[in-house]
C-alpha cells in the first residue's frame, strides 16, 4: 500500500481550500459559551456516515448524529435533512469489498438519530455502472431510511454507460432537461443541479447555458433572503482541476446567488470533507459511503484508495444538517462509519507548510463562528 504526503500545498491552498491540523483548528478547549470544544472535536469522528441539517432561524445549520449529547434540545428537534454521497453500489475492489454493507450501516446510523430527517439528499454516484440491478440494491437499501424523501442527483457513474437513460427513468420524474429540478421545503428552496453529462477536458463537470437559464428564471422571483441550498455531484467549486474536481461553468451558476443571503453548496465526488467560505456562500464536499480517494495532488491520479480494514469505517461517512433561524451561514459538521476520530497522519507536517494567507482565512472563519457561539471545525478526510 502507498501512503502520500507530498501534496503541492501551494497549488492546492491558490483555490482558496480549507486543510485541517492536527487539531482541526481548534486551539483552545473551550469557547465563550463553554463548550468543550476537543469533546466536540472527538463527536466529529463520525464523518463519513452522512451529514445532518437542521433549521435554525430559517438558517441550515448542520452537525454530526454522534455529537447529539452537545446539542441543546432546541437544536436536537430541528434535524432537518441529511446528505449521502457517493455509494457506488456494484463495486467490489479492494479499497471495498462490500459497498451495500457500508451503505446499509450509513442508512442505520441515520435511523438511530432521536428524530428522523424530513429529507435525505444523495448527491450522485449511487451505482457503479448504471446497471439496473445496482439500482435495484441501492434503492432496496436507501427506502430502509425513516424519511418523508430522498432527492437525487446523478454522478457521472450513473450517467457513464447510456448517457443517463436509466438514472432518468427512475428518479427523473418532474425535473427539466437531463435531470435538474427545486423544490421548497420549511421555507428553504433546494436546488438539484446536473454537472457530470458533457464533461470537460480533464474530467471537469459543465452545467451548460440551458441549465444555467433555468436556474436564471428559477431563482428570479425569490426573496434575498430565501436560504438556499444547491447540491450537485462534482464540487461546484475549483478543488482540485488537474483531476478534474471542480466545474468549468460554476462561477456563472454562483453568479446567480450572490445577492442571496444564505447559499450552501452541497457536492460529492471527492469521497472527502473539504470547506470553504466566499461571501454569502458555503461549500461542503461529503465523504464517500463506498471508499476514499487521496487527498488533491497526493497521489498520481485520483480514484479508489486501499486502507487497512480496520480504518476504512473511519474514512467513509455521511452528512447531517440542521436549521436555525436567525443565522446566516451554515456550520457544518459531519461523521464517519467508525464513530472513531480520524487519524493524524501527515497533519503536523501539513501544518507547517500552511501558507499565511490560509491561517488568515482560518482565523476568519473562526471568529465568525466565535459571534455564532459555536465551534469553528474545519476538517477533510485525512
């Protein structure tokens, strides 16, 4: 097995990314409010499993099922929506031999939650191969989770053998064009976004200028101050372009929610927890269900990694969200399989090398979340 620890810092740090330390950021163990925030650092292990959102003054807010018993009961009763990423249903490889397992243990974790989520969104990826009977396994497994819905959106997996024909024939149902959709709920408007038809040299996700007009018509009648979120598989966010992790037209997409005050972003495809902050709008990439992928640049190329079995719990996860009105962004938080922290391989390295205008972009990051009165936790999936 390879490890790598030689990431170009510099060329990853220009797209403006967030990189964890050793200590996820978090150098005093308690904050104003007196939260232990180490204790809430050890919740966070749960990273991989899904990710849960909750309302908070018409704001989502998101944390990790594991971090329950640090939660006010204000905060417990607004679960809102959780996100699943990146199932890959049909892969058998080394980096996982039992992808439907791990599936079936995030969809548990979820169940276990003292409230269920009124929605699950799955951002892409959920088979292999677009095979029917990938499709069939998955959708077995995911109606198992005690939710009113789940919304999706295709990965270029599920589009890649017949250019999206099946995926379209089971979860295409009222969307436009190849697959693109809204919705309302709780005074949120959800956007579905397709990126990974047409892609771009080097592998980078394309909306194109008739889904980009429609999201231009879609968002036109909506108050400034409607919270939306948009969720698509590949980040709509340049993380890392030589492999393909960003999208080549997203700044146009983006361009149509800047007068928004409240806009989170919701990808997968990276299979790792990456963060990032541009104005009025939050960025969130989810850990896979299914397997890692290296972090950018630490590896030839990407695609599936091999771990020890004992760690790949801890490397796969799933995204939970709350909503808290009264707050402008989001803080999110999510967990892994293992319940287990991550390890800290390379992080002390990593720190060192961490250029002076990220540690601004940290410290800035922290000192709004210090005015929310709540832990500022930068993490990805190292």
């Amino acid at each position: 097995m390879s490890h790598y620890h030689d990431r170009d810092d510099a060329r990853f740090d220009e797209h403006g990314n967030t990189r964890p330390t050793g200590s996820n950021y978090i150098a005093d163990d308690k904050s104003d409010d007196g939260l232990d925030r180490r204790g809430f650092l050890r919740c966070m292990a749960w990273a991989g499993t899904a990710t849960l959102w909750g309302l908070a003054g018409g704001i989502p807010v998101s944390f990790r099922p594991n971090c329950l018993r640090y939660l006010t009961e204000a905060e417990r009763k607004s679960i809102f929506f959780a996100q699943i990423s990146d199932s890959h249903i049909g892969f058998n490889k080394d980096a996982n031999k039992d992808v439907t397992a791990t599936l079936q243990e995030a969809v548990a974790r979820l169940n276990s939650l003292p409230q269920a989520p009124a929605l699950v969104l799955h951002t892409g990826d959920i088979t292999q191969l677009a095979k029917a009977e990938e499709f069939d396994t998955a959708n077995e497994v995911l109606k198992g989770v005690r939710t009113d819905r789940i919304f999706y959106v295709p990965g270029e997996h599920d589009v890649a053998t017949d250019n999206g024909a099946s995926y379209l024939g089971r979860y295409g149902k009222n969307t436009k064009g190849s697959g693109w959709y809204s919705f309302d709920h709780s005074g949120v408007h959800f956007i579905g976004l397709v990126n990974v038809l047409n892609l771009k040299a080097g592998g980078l996700g394309s909306l194109g200028a008739m889904q980009i007009d429609w999201l231009r018509k879609d968002v036109s009648g909506l108050s400034s101050s409607t919270p939306i979120v948009l969720f698509a598989h590949v980040p709509l966010w340049t993380v890392y372009p030589e492999w393909g992790w960003g999208t080549d037209d997203s700044e146009q997409a983006l361009g149509l929610l800047k007068r928004f005050g409240s806009v989170t972003v919701l990808n997968g495809h990276i299979h790792q927890i990456m963060q990032k902050v541009e104005g009025n709008i939050a960025f969130h990439t989810a850990m896979s269900t299914a397997f890692p992928q290296p972090a950018p640049g630490t590896a030839p190329a990407p695609g599936p990694m091999k771990v020890e079995p004992e760690r790949l719990k801890s490397v796969l996860g799933v995204t939970d969200v709350t909503f808290i009105p009264g707050r402008s962004t989001l803080a999110v938080v999510d967990a892994t399989l293992s319940g287990r922290p991550r390890g800290d391989e390379g992080r002390v390295d990593q720190q060192r090398r961490r250029s002076a205008p990220h540690r601004e972009r940290r410290e800035q990051v922290q000192a709004v979340a210090r005015a929310r009165h709540r832990p500022a936790v930068c993490s990805d999936s190292y």
